[in-house]
C-alpha cells in the first residue's frame, strides 16, 4: 500500500464525522423510545451534537451519562435519565452503529483515492501514448507494427479503466444501501427491547401461576403488568420485524445482481425486472432528490447480459441525479416498437449544452468538476448497448433536461 494511503487508516474519525450520513433525528428517536427519556449525544468536550426535540429532562430523576468508545478512547457520550446499564447496552449499539460507519468512511476514502491516482496515472499515459502515436504517423512504414502495439496498450488500460468506472458506480451504493438496512435494524432492535419487557411480565403471571394465587390476585397482577395492550403490542412489533427482515432481505436480493459485473453469461431476462433492481438499489442515492416514475409496458423476454444492462441504467441513472442540484423528476418508460424494446429515461435536470452534447460518448470527457466523474459512464452505456446490438441516443436542453433513448432487438433471444 502507498504511504499516502496509509493515513486513511491512522485517521481518528471524531463523534461528528462518523454521524456523517445518519440520519440524527431518526437515531434520537430510536434512542429516546429505548431508554425511555430525553436522550442527549455529547462530544468529548461535553458539546451537545443531537437531542430529542421539544423535551427536557425531568429534575427529579438523576441524569447518567456512559461514553461512546472509538477505536480505543471515548469519542463522546450518550446522556439519559436511564438506568446505567441500559445506557451502557444502547451506547454499545451506537458504537456498532458508528463502527460500522467507520469502515465505510475509511473505505471510501481509500477508493478514491486510489480511484483519482489510478485515473490521473492512465490521463498521464493515455496523453504519452497520443504523442507517441501522432509521433508514429509522421514516421515511416516501417514503425506501422510499433504504432500497433502502442495503440494495443491504450485498449488495454481503456479496458481496465472501463472495469474501474464499474466498480465506482457500485460503490456509490454503499451508503444508501447501509442506511436502508440500519434503518430496519434499528427498529427490530427496539422492538426486541420491548419484547423482551413483555417476557419479564409473563414471568411474574407465570410465578403467580405456579404458587397457586388466587383469581383476584391473578386479575391483579394482569393489570399491573398491562398484559392485555402487551397481547396487542407484541402481535404488532412482531409484525414490524418481520417486514424490516424482509425489506433487508429485498435490498440484499436486488443488490446481488450488481455483485455479477464481470459475469460473462448471458439469459434470457425481463427488461423490466432489470429496470427495477437498479430502481431499488440506487433509490436511497435520490430519495430526497429525484422523483422517479416508472412507467413499465409488456415486454417479452431477451437474451442478453443482465448485469451489462443494470450497469448501463444505473450510470444513466446516476448522472441524472449528479444533473439535479435541487428536485427533480425522472421518468422511465418502456414499451414495444417496431420489434424493438424502447426504453426512455428522461429527467428534468440542467441538460447539456450544444456544445458538449457531440462530445459525451467520448472516453474521458465529462462536464463535471474534479474528482466527481472521470468521463466514462456514457462511454461504458454505449459500449453495453451496442454489444447487445441495440442502440442509444441523447436529445438534451440546457435547464431543461435530457431524454436517453435506448432501443434493443426483440429478435436477440434464445429459446
């Protein structure tokens, strides 16, 4: 590893940037309803970072406060009028919470960083290379075989580089795709707490059963303990774990067909389908930015490389949100035409001027600013599309919008 990498991992993230990315108000709501009381989160100067709104400590309960551990020291405390010991289990979930974070944060410093070094060593080359060649042309015939081979290697770094625009694209999901499944985790988590408080109060029936209390004493402890809203309760935070799993298992079942990139195999798939895996893992990437509309025709099933397919709608869906700074819409539509399958994805953001429009199929050109792009999501699109013999196209206004066009054969199939 190169030196300059190595201080991503001796970096000690502070309390404020590991919360980078969570979503506060949801984590003090969860807090709040675990403990039960106002919740502040302190950093390790005593600062206030996050508190549940609208709330104040009651001054007769004492206020403990137990530290958020980092990687060996406090980074901050959690402050609640909570027993001690559930303060110190719920700052423990916090610290996985941030644990977790912390490699993401580490990683992703790392990619970049590795990402910028490698484009910027192959934006060195491919400048050498281009001399060289118009070098060559001005030689002999004799140097033909030297041109060759020289252009050989350009394909060759292009080619690797086309693998490294992938794999950024996917990793662009990383932090969507972790708060969708924190989220769920979250309240599984406390309705685990809650549960488990419901089970400590048939204990005390049960004890009563055993020692052969009387009815009235029975009735007693049943309304002490609540046990008639916990019949309720517990039936409906069942219910709500149960669809958080599932809603982890749907993120974690769509997100496996962008782990297939370099799958060679080719099947026979619905267009659709492929439309909509890439709408649900990069959803979390738009949410407050895009409003997506998918309007999905009957489409017949194509022989093709599904995973090629997802990765040409999520660059072309990634750029839309990159081309809104502010809300936004993006509608998908699909449809039969002329033994064709028709996709259209048009959005409403800045467009792209006359002047660039010519240029952006070309590798390396992007219009936005360094270190967010390195001009080749469009390139890889067209690359995909036209080795499925299909074709695409671009209409685009400045400020207001673009319309990708996408047309495939319906007679690339196989039975």
């Amino acid at each position: 590893m190169p030196i300059e990498h190595a201080s991503s991992f001796d970096h000690e993230f502070t309390l404020e940037e590991l919360l980078t990315g969570v979503n506060s108000k949801k984590l003090i709501q969860a807090l709040s309803s675990t403990l039960n009381s106002t919740v502040r989160i302190l950093n390790i100067k005593n600062e206030c970072l996050f508190s549940t709104e609208l709330q104040t400590y009651d001054e007769a309960k004492p206020v403990n406060k137990t530290p958020i551990i980092g990687d060996l020291e406090p980074i901050g405390f959690l402050e609640a009028q909570s027993s001690i010991e559930l303060l110190q289990s719920t700052a423990q979930i916090v610290q996985l919470i941030l644990y977790s974070n912390s490699r993401y944060l580490m990683a992703s410093d790392i990619h970049l960083k590795t990402q910028k070094d490698d484009y910027e060593e192959l934006q060195r080359r491919h400048t050498a290379l281009e001399l060289s060649e118009t070098k060559y042309k001005n030689l002999s015939k004799s140097l033909d075989l030297r041109v060759k081979q020289q252009v050989k290697t350009i394909e060759i770094a292009q080619t690797k580089l086309y693998e490294s625009e992938k794999l950024a694209s996917v990793g662009r999901l990383a932090a969507g795709v972790a708060h969708e499944i924190n989220n769920p985790i979250g309240f599984i988590r406390s309705n685990l707490s809650s549960a488990k408080s419901y089970v400590e109060s048939l204990s005390k029936l049960d004890e009563a059963f055993k020692a052969g209390a009387s009815i009235t004493y029975l009735q007693q402890v049943w309304k002490e303990e609540s046990l008639e809203f916990m019949q309720e309760d517990l039936s409906d935070i069942l219910t709500e774990s149960i669809d958080g799993v599932d809603r982890i298992a749907s993120i974690v079942k769509d997100l496996k067909s962008f782990s297939r990139i370099n799958d060679a195999d080719e099947e026979n798939a619905d267009i659709n389908e492929i439309i909509r895996q890439t709408y649900n893992v990069t959803e979390p990437q738009f949410r407050e930015q895009l409003d997506v509309t998918l309007d999905l025709g009957t489409l017949p099933h194509i022989f093709c490389h599904p995973a090629e397919l997802g990765q040409a709608f999520l660059n072309i869906l990634l750029n839309a949100i990159d081309a809104t700074h502010d809300k936004g819409k993006v509608r998908i539509k699909t449809f039969v035409q002329e033994a064709q399958i028709c996709i259209e994805i048009r959005d409403t953001g800045c467009g792209i001027s006359e002047t660039n429009l010519p240029n952006i199929f070309d590798p390396f050109f992007t219009t936005k600013d360094v270190g967010q792009g390195i001009g080749l999501g469009l390139t890889v699109c067209l690359n995909i599309i036209n080795a499925h013999k299909g074709n695409l196209t671009v209409i685009s206004k400045p400020e207001k919008g673009t319309l990708i066009t996408i047309l495939l054969p319906i007679s690339h199939q196989k039975d």
